[in-house]
C-alpha cells in the first residue's frame, strides 16, 4: 500500500507591512481558523475553505491605519506560496477545472490550471466600490498575488450580478471548488499531468 502524502504548508512573512503566519493543507476537511483584520476577507477566506474542503489558518497584523492592501496582498501571497508547496510535484493531479457558482442574482466562474506558468485574468465589473469598510479592488489584488505565487493559471470572470458582495462572494466559493478539483488525485493519471513530464 503507497504511503499517503501530506500535502500541506506553512509559511510566515514578516515586513514592516505585515507580520502573518498562515498554514495550509489541500487534504482538509473544510475547517478555517482566521484572524486578520480585514473582516470581509476573513469571510471569503472561511468560504473558499469550506468550498474547497482544505484547512486554513491564519493570523495576520498589518499596517490598517493606512489601509488594508499591505495585509490583503501579503495573504495572497502567503496563500500561494502554501498551495505551491503542498502539491509538491503535482503527480497525479486533475490539473485543471473549471467550476460556475451562483449567488443569488450573481454567477461567477474560475478556471484554474496549475501549470507552473503564473498567469491571472479577471473580468468583474462590481456596481459599488466598496462593500462595507472593504475595497473592492483589493479582490483583484489578492487574486493576483495568489495565482502568482502558487505559479497558476487563474481566469476569473463574474459574468453578472448586482449586489457587489454576493458578486465577490460567488468568486471566492468558485475558487475553492476549481482548486479542490484542480488538486484532485486522478487515479487514471500516470506521474505528472504533462507531455512535458514535468510542471
């Protein structure tokens, strides 16, 4: 019987930004502990967790006096650096999904491929550019930041909506659900997903 791998990470970052320390495991059973000052992002983070059936905590201080891009980027950035190294060489993997998710009035869709090659596209037009304290742009911000350091392909497109939180939370359930099957072990898969032989 093959040994059962661990695919999980941690990583911490520490700038004059930032101080954040953030674990993350694909094989999770949808279970987040976060605390960031960034409520609205602690509630995306518990939906793309939950979705994707992974485990995540993360305990994040930033410079929010300022604002809160420094600590939404830099989470971003540690997200993707965990997802990175926990798949490890990516033997067996799907490596790639596609998965819609509609929130009330609002579709999203995400399209992943872990390929190695990071790469980001996001088509969202949003009615209001904040939702409560939160500012909208940063959703882009820390999509950007993740499909960079996880070294992915990540294609996000809100096709419509009209309330801009069910909009971004449409998003966030999407990802979880692309990454969950994106990761997924393809028994019929043989070494890595490429005629390349390595990704």
């Amino acid at each position: 019987m093959a040994e059962q791998v661990i695919r999980a990470a941690d990583v911490a970052r520490k700038t004059n930004e930032t101080d954040i320390k953030l674990g993350f495991a694909i094989d999770g059973s949808g279970q987040a502990k976060i605390d960031t000052d960034v409520p609205f992002l602690n509630h995306m983070l518990d939906l793309f967790t939950k979705h994707g059936h992974f485990d995540l905590n993360v305990e994040a201080r930033g410079d929010i006096d300022i604002d809160d891009h420094h600590t939404v980027e830099d989470i971003g950035i540690c997200l993707g650096q965990t997802i990175q190294q926990a798949l490890g060489d990516k033997r067996g993997i799907k490596r790639y999904a596609s998965v819609f998710v509609p929130m009330d009035e609002a579709l999203a869709q995400v399209v992943i491929d872990l390929s190695n090659r990071p790469h980001f596209e996001y088509r969202a037009e949003y009615p209001s550019a904040q939702v409560g304290s939160f500012e909208v742009e940063l959703v882009h911000e820390f999509l950007w930041k993740l499909a960079l350091e996880a070294r992915m392909t990540l294609h996000v497109i809100v096709h419509y909506g009209a309330n801009t939180h069910h909009m971004i939370e449409a998003v966030f359930k999407a990802l979880g659900r692309a990454l969950d099957e994106a990761t997924s072990v393809d028994p019929r898969v043989q070494g890595v997903p490429s005629t390349k032989g390595v990704l």
